[in-house]
C-alpha cells in the first residue's frame, strides 16, 4: 500500500497544472480578454485551484464528483454524477455550453481535463434523453468494452464529447490534461472535449454491433448513430498531457517496486491469470508494480468494481495454484473509488478465500454475479481511501514476503 500512495502522490493535480501552466501562459489574452477556466474530472478542483493560484481575475467553472466538490475560492464548483450520469451533470453541460458560447477571440480558455469527466457532462444529442443516455451508459459498463471503445459510442451521442468544446468556444482553447487512460490517448481522456473523435459514427454503430449492445440500446441513440453526415472539421486547440498512469508507476518504482513486464489491462480473469503466472519468479521482498486499466463483463447484479474483481480472481487463482512463500496484492483505483460503492480496491493475500469462507461468503459465487465487495468485505480485505482528489487510472502492487 505505501508503494500505491507513492503512485497517487505522484498524480497529484495541482502539481501537474503547474507543470504544465507554461505553456499555455506562452499565449495570454489579447486586450481586453480575460481566461475562462472549466475544469472538469475527478482531478477538477485541486487542477483549477493551481490554474487560478496563477491566473487571478480569471474566471472559473468546476464540475467534479462526490466527495471532490468541496468549495473553491473564486469558482463555482458544481456537482455531477459518476460513473452514472445525472440531471446535475446534464445542467452542469448546459453551464459550460453557456460560458464557451459567450467567449470572444481576444479570451483564453484553459481547459483542465481529469478522468472521470466523460460521465460528469452528459450533453445528449437532439432527440435523445438523459434517462435514453443513461440507458446507453449502462449497457456500456456491463459490455466488457475496453475505455477507448466506450467513449468511441459516447462521443456519437454527446454535444461535447469528441471536441464539442472547440465547435462552440470563439476564443482559443489550451487544454492540461491528466491522464487516466492506458496509453494516454488524449482523445479518450473524459471523451476528449477539446480533441477530435475517437472514430465516426459508423464505427460506433458497427462497434455496439460487435459488442452485442445494438439491438438493447434506445431507438433514439440507433437513430442519432446513424444520421448521415460527420461534424466538420475542428478549430485548432493545443492538449498538453501533465499526468499519467505511466509517471504514477515510474514513481512506484522509484520508492522500491520493479516495474511489471504487463499492464493492467483485458478482461480481468485474463489479467489475474497473466500476473499470477509472475508469482513464482518473485525473490524474497521483491514487488511489481502494474498500471492500466481492467475490463469486466457483467453477469450479474452484484456490488463491485474492477480492482475489487481483480483482487478476488487472483486470490482464488493462488489457492488452486499456490506458490511456497506468503505473498500480497492489491488492485487500487487511483481516485479512491472502485466501482458505485465506497471501497477503492482490494488487498489480498494466500488465506483471503478462507477467511471469505469463513465470513460465510463463497467467492466462487459471489463473483459469478460480480459481488466482489461483500465477498471482500467479509475477509476484511477491501481498500478504502475516500477520494483521492486524482485519477490516473488502476495501481496495483504483487510482493513476495
């Protein structure tokens, strides 16, 4: 768990927007402008407390989660919904549509860009409703679709999403970017509002096909995929990536760990299955450290979270496949947050599926209907760290004793 908090630490938001306020002080308002900043994210309130420390006078919006909108001097913080999106998310679009339309050439607008934002400014296209989008989200979560392809299907729906902020702001637009996203693929980051899309419309039809969704989404979403005609070309921004899921694990190997030959990354059973087969070469006291991001196929209905499944599939692993040494991982989502409840991930070690048993839980079940949280839970093996105030993604930690 330290060599965890050495990797969040290493993404703290406010340290990163320093980091990269350079270059977009290189190009300040023209006489008369001003800077609008509009954060957004997980990250967005410690991300715009560094900007506005910089930029006094400037304006200020943050839309954030749960337990990261606590008041911010000199900006309006305004709450919105995660991972499912809410009507405080769709009014908080209607407030950033409202601040980008009433730009003007000589303004500057910073954009600060955190995971997690994708969810938080549901802007749906016209003839789709939230609760239509909402739909669509759910399907999505449960698809087993990795973060790029989820967001490929989002942006086809969204006013926003896919460079939406460039088409509306009349001022030019510089976007700091912390990233949660395997890759750092700067057009998936919170569905890249200053970025151009994923793929088009038809890829995203084609892809809810493969994935098996088409038929169960809204006849309203189907329709808006397949209108004819693409968005036009957008005006330039310049995106500055200032933090990633990769300097968060360099920073966990600089405070003791090695890096892990394999990302956190595919459907989670696979991933458990990949990182247990490294278990046997550890040397006493030696720890991997991973980062990225897990996919979970839903097939039930229970209380979980990607890093909560990963945890439990890799301790089940273990015991059929033990190894002679005591040994300890633990899955950690960077934002304190894995999955709708309160847990951040999961830590176990070779007894966790005994004492799950023992709580009067079998995990064998629980995970058939991902119920990974009661079945830690009775271990006394969940993570909980309450937000983290950041988000770069999934850390985790395997150590040999």
């Amino acid at each position: 768990m330290a060599l965890i908090q050495a990797g969040i630490a290493a993404a703290d938001p406010a340290a990163a927007v320093t980091r990269g306020l350079a270059g977009a002080l290189a190009d300040p308002p023209g006489p008369g402008g001003r800077w609008q900043v509009i954060a957004l994210g997980k990250a967005a309130r410690a991300m715009a407390g560094a900007a506005l420390a910089r930029l006094p006078g400037a304006g200020a919006l943050v839309v954030t989660n749960a337990g990261n909108d606590a008041p911010l001097p000199g900006a309006r913080v305004l709450r919105a919904g995660h991972p499912e999106p809410d009507a405080d998310g769709a009014a908080a679009a209607i407030e950033v549509e409202r601040l980008l339309r009433a730009t003007r050439p000589e303004d500057r607008v910073l954009a600060l860009i955190s995971g997690g934002g994708s969810a938080m400014l549901p802007a749906p296209v016209e003839g789709l409703s939230l609760e239509e989008k909402q739909a669509v989200n759910r399907l999505l979560l449960g698809s087993g679709a990795d973060i790029a392809q989820v967001n490929l299907i989002r942006q086809g729906l969204s006013r926003l999403k896919g460079g939406g902020w460039l088409r509306l702001s009349a001022a030019p637009v510089t976007a700091l970017i912390l990233s949660d996203v395997p890759g750092d693929d700067l057009r998936v980051i919170a569905s890249g509002p200053t970025v151009a899309p994923v793929g088009s419309r038809a890829e995203a039809v084609a892809l809810a096909r493969r994935l098996g969704i088409w038929d169960r989404m809204p006849e309203s979403a189907r329709a808006a995929l397949l209108r004819e005609g693409e968005a036009q070309a957008l005006p330039q921004a310049r995106n500055i990536l200032v933090g990633s899921n990769a300097i968060s694990v360099a920073a966990m190997v600089e405070a003791g760990a090695d890096a892990a030959p394999l990302p956190l990354e595919g459907d989670v059973q696979d991933c458990a299955e990949a990182i247990w087969r490294l278990a046997p070469g550890l040397q006493p006291g030696e720890a991997l450290a991973f980062g990225g991001e897990t996919t979970v196929r839903l097939t039930g209905d229970g209380m979980g979270g990607r890093n909560q499944e990963l945890a439990l599939r890799l301790a089940l692993l273990a015991e059929a496949q033990p190894v002679g040494f005591d040994w300890a991982f633990a899955a950690v989502g960077s934002d304190g947050r894995d999955g709708p409840g309160e847990a951040a991930g999961g830590l176990v070690g070779r007894g966790t599926p005994e004492a799950i048993r023992a709580g009067g839980v079998d995990p064998v079940a629980a995970l058939a209907r991902n119920d990974s949280t009661p079945a830690l839970a009775a271990a006394k093996a969940l993570v909980v760290t309450g937000p983290t105030g950041t988000n770069v993604a999934d850390l985790a930690v395997l150590v040999r004793a």
